[in-house]
C-alpha cells in the first residue's frame, strides 16, 4: 500500500487513467468487431463508411499510447486485406431442399 501522498496521488492517477484507456480500447474493438461483422454479411458499402470511424478509433489509441504505432498500423492492413478478400468472394445463398413426393398408384 502506498504511504507517501505523492504514491497515493500516482494511484489515483493511475485509476484513472485506466479507465479511459480501456473505454478507448473497447471502441476500438468493437468498431473493428462491427466493420467485420458487415463485410462478412455482403453490405460492402456500410463497411467502406464505418472504415474511417474504425481507422479513427485505431489511430486514437495509437496517439493516446493504448496501443503502439506498429501494433496499429497492422490491424488496420488487416482489416483493409479481410474487407477486400470478402468483397472478392462469392455470396452463396442456401435454398432449402425439397422432399421428394412418391407417387400414389
């Protein structure tokens, strides 16, 4: 436990601190979570407008030091190179089969 008033200050500091980087973090995660989700389901054009607010939210943690600058720079290659691969793939969309019926004699 800390003694001095200035080690007190430094965890209250700390506390604080804390709690801003890890709201900042959570943004990022989930903005990144959400750009996937919509490249994955074929709506290209609503993953392109949340890219910027991705890219801010990765580029906000990176200047706060949440992250570092290489740790930044390749989520967002990763996310560029995932939002291209699923814009090159094929929508497959699933029918439903349909039972054979025999045929009264």
């Amino acid at each position: 436990m800390a003694i001095t008033s200035s080690a007190k200050r430094a965890i209250r500091v700390s506390a604080r601190k804390r709690v801003i980087n890890l709201r900042r973090t959570s943004t990022m995660k989930d903005s990144i979570k959400s750009l996937r989700k919509m490249s994955e389901g074929g709506d290209h054009a609503a993953a392109e407008k949340a890219l910027s607010s991705a890219y801010k939210a990765i580029d906000k943690a990176a200047k706060r030091g949440v992250i570092k600058k290489n740790t930044a720079a390749r989520k967002k290659s990763r996310i560029v190179a995932f939002m291209k691969k699923q814009a090159a793939k094929p929508i497959v969309v699933k029918v439903p089969r349909v039972a054979k019926v025999k045929a009264k004699k």
